[in-house]
C-alpha cells in the first residue's frame, strides 16, 4: 500500500543498498499513478543532483539511483531527494506525459498464441485484437532488455498467464500477453509470454536519440493494421519460432 501526509504528499521509504546506490521505494503494490509520479521524481532528481546521479533505474514501485561516492555520501543523497519529493504531488497534472502510438499486425503468422489465447478466454481472435487495442497502457517500467517496456495494465478477459515453458526464440517486434501485462519483444530472445502480433516499429537504437520512443511514465496505444500495412512498415510475416 502507499502512504500519504496531510498534504497528499507520497511517503517514500530509502534505503542505502551498495557502497554507491541508493533505492526509493513508494510502495508494495502496483498502482498506475506511481510510474507517472516516479517519473517526475526522477526528472526533477535528474534535474537537480544530475552532476552526482551517475544512472536512475525507475521500475513498478522504486527508484534505484547510483551515485558518485567520492561527490556526494549516501545520507546527503538521501536528505536531498527526500526535500525534492515534498515538493511534488501524487495527483499533479498528467499532461506532460506523452502518448506513444505502436502499429501491430495481429494474426496467426505473427502471433502464434492469438488464436488459443481467444480459447482460453471464451473470446474470438476478432474480440482479443479490439480489447487489446481500444486502451492506453502505462510505462511501468522497462527492463529484462533494452527498450522492453512492461505495459500495465491489461484488460482481465484477455489477461492470461504466461506459458510454463519458454520458447527458445521471440522474433523481434512480437506483442505479447502475461497475467495483467503487455509488452513488445524489441529484439529476438528467449520469452514465455503469449505472442498474438508483431510491431514493426523499432523500440531500440543505440545510435538514435533518443534510443527509445518512451521511457517510465509515458502511455503506449497498439493501433491494428493489415498485411500490406505491416509489410510497408518493414514488418516480416515469415517469422522464426522456436
């Protein structure tokens, strides 16, 4: 649960956790106000200590800030980002958040798990495309690779678990399901979610900036296209799965 003071002001919790890392943790549970407001928090941390924050890893419910040792101690760090988050409130104007719009191609060529995961959910293909794409999904956080972004939170009669046994090979690009999350495989990789389309938007670039086209905080819409669509954008129908 989170907690708040009198002025609806979130109470953190910190933590020293290395010689040069610290951790902010807002709560136990996941809640879709806390990634736009972690954010925020480090931004406005970025902001104002970014000659000794050497990197920040947002995720669902915490905030991991390494720091410089030799520029700044752990307990300044602590007081420093603890003045800067009274100054923020949980419910502040949303609208600097931005809306990111993915193209998919939902179909049994790229997403090999769409027509079972209708079955499991007493759906239609047609009826798990429409829910999939008819809400914005929250930046949580963005992990397990570079530019995989985990999408909160998934409508519950699509939610479906993820497969007990991995495959060895998620094409790039693939869009899938697990339990209340959604994302975009940016690269070919091992995973267990359950794939019912393909992206052809690229999600990571180490050469571009910036790399990613979202970062924590940020809302992703999935827009339906068609074959010709899909292959126009760069999308590949005859795709590996292992």
């Amino acid at each position: 649960m989170h907690d708040f003071d009198e002025n609806n002001v979130l109470k953190i919790r910190l933590a020293q956790v290395s010689e040069s890392a610290v951790m902010v943790t807002f709560g136990d549970r996941i809640d879709l106000e806390l990634p736009h407001y972690i954010a925020r928090l480090n931004q406005a941390i970025a902001q104002q200590l970014g000659t000794v924050i050497t990197d920040a890893i947002p995720s669902y419910t915490s905030l991991l800030l390494e720091f410089h040792p030799l520029k700044i101690t752990a307990n300044k760090l602590m007081t420093e980002v603890q003045l800067i988050e009274q100054q923020l409130e949980i419910n502040a104007d949303r609208q600097s958040a931005r809306t990111i719009t993915l193209p998919v191609y939902y179909g049994a060529q790229t997403g090999p798990d769409l027509e079972s995961l209708a079955t499991i959910n007493k759906l239609s293909p047609a009826e798990v495309i429409a829910i999939h794409s008819q809400q914005p999904y929250s930046v949580c956080a963005i992990g397990f690779a570079p530019g995989f972004a985990f999408l909160a939170t998934v409508d519950p009669r699509i939610a479906t678990p993820r497969h007990t046994k991995p495959r060895l090979k998620i094409p790039a690009g693939s869009v899938g399901i697990a339990d209340q999350q959604t994302a975009v495989y940016p690269s070919a990789s091992p995973g267990g979610w359950q794939i019912i389309g393909n992206c052809p938007t690229k999600l990571f670039d180490p050469l571009a900036d910036p790399i990613m086209p979202f970062s924590v905080g940020d809302q992703v819409m999935f827009e339906s296209i068609d074959t010709e669509q899909f292959k126009a954008l760069g999308g590949k129908l005859c795709l590996d799965w292992r």
